[in-house]
C-alpha cells in the first residue's frame, strides 16, 4: 500500500492514458521509496525494465541490458550482446515494433546515472532514442530514475542538447512529512503518540526506508537503540554507504556535512567555504548543488534581503543525528539512547532539530494559522543581537514571527523572556523598516501556559499537532 504520493500517483496515472508518449523524470535522494512508487503505481506490467548497476563499467552495464531484454521477449535469445548502446537501443526498438496493443508500452530504467558514465556515450543514444524513435509514436512511457539527484536536474531536467526541453513529467520525491509518517507508521500497525512520531521523525526522519525498520511492541528508544547503537545496528553505518554510492568522490560533500553539522543555525555560502577552506569554484558550486537537490541541506533565505546572503543549513534528519550521536557512539548496545536522551545536550540538540522540522512543514504551519489560501513567503532574519528562525510575510499585510520552542511540556513565558521578545519585536520592526503588522506566532511541543505575559504579546499557538496535518 502507498502511503502519501498522491499527487505523484496522479501524475504517473496520467501518462497511461495521455495522447503522446510521455518522459517521466523521477528523482530525490537514496531510501526514499521512488523505485516503490513507480513499480506499485504501474503493478510492474512492464514492457522492458532495467537497473543500472553501481560502478559497472560499459561491458557490465550492456550485459545487464541484454539479460534484461531477454525476460521481456525471446525474439533476441540467440543475439550476442550488443558491444555499444546504439546497437542496445536498436535491439529495443525492433522488440517495441512487435509489440502489439493500443495500450502503453511502459519502459523504466532505474538508477539512470549509474549507466550514463562519461564515455560510455549513453545519454547520446537515449537522446535518439527519445527523439527518433519514441516521440513518433503515442504508446510509450519512458521512465527515468535515479538517486543522484544533482545529475537528473543537470543532465536531464536542465540538458541543452538533445533532451532540451523533452521532458514532459518531472516527479520529485521528498522525504514523508510527519502526516505521512503518521500514516505509515499505522499501516504497519504501529501506533505512537505526536510526541513520540516526532523524537522519532528527529532521529531518522520520513525516510520510508528507514520507517519501515520500527518495530512494533517496541519503544522509540528502543527501536533508536536497535537501529542506530547496537552492533550490526542497520543505520549505524547508514551514513558512509549513502555518500558514496551517491556520489562519485564524496570527501567534499561530507566535510560540507560535518561543518554544517557544527552550526545549527547554517551558514551562508562565503562563510561555509571559508569553515571548509574551500575556495569558490565550479566545483564547490556543483558540491552545494548536489547536497541542495538531494535533499540533505536547504536553502533558507533572509528577510529582504538579497540571495547571496541565503542561509544554508543541514536539514537531514539522520545526517543530524548521525554526526551528533550515532558517529561517536555505535556499537554501544541496549540503554545508549535512553541515556543520551537524559542530558542537557540533547535538550539543546532537540531544539534546533524541532526548528528544522517547522521549517520542512511551513503549509501544515499556515494551515494551523488560517492562512493556507494567503500568498505568503517564509524567511529568517538575525542580527547581532536577535535570530528569528521562522518568519511568514503575507500577502494580507501582516508578518507572523514564529518562536519555535521544544519542550515535553507546556512552555511558559516568564517576565524575563517576555522582555526579550518585546526587544526582538522592536528590533526587527526598527531594523527592517517594515510598515505591516507584525505579530508573534509560538509554536511548541504542547502548547503555552495562558498567564499574563503570554496574553499580553502572543497573537498565535500552535501545538506540534498543527505539525501533523495534512
């Protein structure tokens, strides 16, 4: 059963009954189910499907196409295996004319880049086999997959040559949002408090693939122990095989990680070069884009101010949680979590994990304010003495500044704190100059305590249930 997708389902079920041949592109980091959705969507009635091996070479790769072709028709038993992709494509095309039916033909090559090496000349005949071949006919979708994200938008989705504009589906898979991880986690029949979901959600994220690890009749320290702390525990070494089969030299891409790591409250993009002592080059650029496009770090952008101030900001909830806990103390055994989760660090930690978390569910967000059908645009703001995390500009004339606390119980707001949202208020208001209503949004765990300091300045209160919604 898919759990979520909808608007994915809706696209690929389209192209069945389109009056063209469709190119779908599907993309979006490694674990995050998009392999499932195409196979359960289309029920595996596949004309001819294929999987790029990782790091095989020409030979390897065209061998597998042969196998492949092979268990979709015998007409091609008896053949040698093509020696490049231009006899490979030719072979398809001569099974695809015998094919007979008005009903399409579905094609679905999985881990695309792992086939289009540089010399390989592969992505050269897939542009003519596209172009020459399949846009002459109205029966064919042609699938396109794969996890190394930052090449499907550059090769694919961006390509200036043969492919410049031919895609006519793009499906870009995130992670589960907390509604959705809700959903799965029921599924399977495993039934968890909001709360719960959510220490949950910090430590591992919506990645299906690791949800789909929980077990039930078990506590979520006891599934974080299992899974992250004990010998042979699957996502202790989790981190190291993603990097690498993602990318092809992952040294930079991880010390970005680790830096990033290191400043919760990210950094701009001249600040992380010098923390890396990176110089700004192609490469670098091409480092960002990878990490941005597969999902592990988001770009977070100032009040009014201009792009190249943007924050970027390590927003991958087990690389997080990776680099602050799993690194230092796998192989630990029963009782590492429980103990970890008791100090003082992790309540700092949890903090700035619950911001990151606000900040992926902004349209839960203003659903809870009312304003889902506003045009808004989101943003942080900080100078030397304040930091706001979340801000909500409307299109109404208003701004929502949104205080993001995590605590397991209702936050109060003393008069201490309360004098420092007053100055932050004054603050942003002088600084930025803006002549709209600015209002104070807090958005906790389980709601504030109703005293006089909360009712003097808070406009709005949402629960971490706000979180939930779909």
């Amino acid at each position: 059963m898919i759990i979520g997708r909808e608007k994915e389902i809706k696209t690929l079920e389209s192209c069945l009954t389109s009056d063209k041949s469709e190119l779908i592109v599907t993309y979006g980091r490694r674990r995050i189910g998009k392999t499932f959705l195409i196979r359960e969507v289309y029920k595996n009635k596949f004309a001819f499907e294929m999987t790029g091996l990782y790091k095989g070479d020409l030979k390897d790769q065209l061998t597998n196409f042969k196998q492949q072709l092979d268990k979709s028709t015998r007409i091609f038993k008896k053949e040698r295996t093509p020696t490049n992709w231009n006899e490979a494509f030719t072979q398809l095309e001569k099974y695809l004319d015998k094919s007979q039916g008005k009903e399409k033909k579905i094609l679905f090559i999985d881990e695309f880049p792992w086939i289009a090496s540089p010399r390989s000349k592969f992505l050269m005949w897939f542009e003519h086999f596209w172009n020459s071949y399949c846009t002459k006919r109205n029966d064919i979708v042609l699938i396109i997959c794969g996890s190394a994200a930052s090449y499907m938008v550059k090769n694919i989705l961006q390509n200036k040559g043969g492919l410049h504009n031919r895609t006519t589906q793009k499906i870009k898979l995130d992670a589960f949002t907390l509604y959705e991880t809700e959903k799965f986690l029921a599924s399977k029949k495993i039934q968890l408090e909001n709360y719960d979901i959510l220490q949950l959600y910090m430590a591992i994220g919506g990645i299906p693939h690791y949800l789909e690890k929980i077990r039930k009749g078990e506590s979520v320290a006891q599934n974080i122990d299992r899974l992250c702390f004990e010998q042979q525990g699957e996502l202790t070494h989790e981190f190291n095989e993603v990097f690498s089969s993602l990318f092809e030299d992952s040294k930079t891409h991880i010390e970005v990680i680790k830096t990033l790591a290191n400043q919760p409250k990210g950094l701009t993009k001249k600040q992380l070069l010098e923390k890396c002592k990176l110089n700004h080059s192609g490469y670098t650029s091409k480092v960002f884009n990878d990490l941005i496009e597969s999902g592990f770090i988001s770009v977070f952008y100032s009040f009014h101010k201009k792009e190249r101030e943007a924050i970027l900001r390590l927003t991958d909830e087990y690389c997080l949680f990776y680099m602050k806990y799993i690194q230092k103390n796998r192989n630990q055994g029963k009782g590492t979590w429980q103990q970890l989760s008791n100090k003082q660090s992790y309540k700092i930690w949890s903090g700035y994990a619950f911001e990151n978390i606000c900040l992926k569910h902004i349209l839960p967000i203003k659903k809870g304010l009312g304003i889902e059908n506003v045009y808004t645009t989101h943003s942080s703001w900080s100078d030397s003495k304040h930091q706001i995390d979340l801000i909500i500009e409307r299109d109404d004339h208003r701004i929502n500044l949104c205080e993001l606390k995590f605590y397991n119980t209702a936050f109060s707001i003393d008069s201490k704190y309360l004098q420092e949202l007053r100055n932050k208020i004054a603050h942003f208001k002088e600084q930025t100059k803006t002549k709209k209503g600015v209002y104070l949004t807090m958005i906790t765990s389980y709601g504030i305590n109703t005293n006089a300091q909360s009712l003097s300045i808070v406009e709005n209160s949402l629960t971490l249930e706000a979180l939930f919604k779909n």
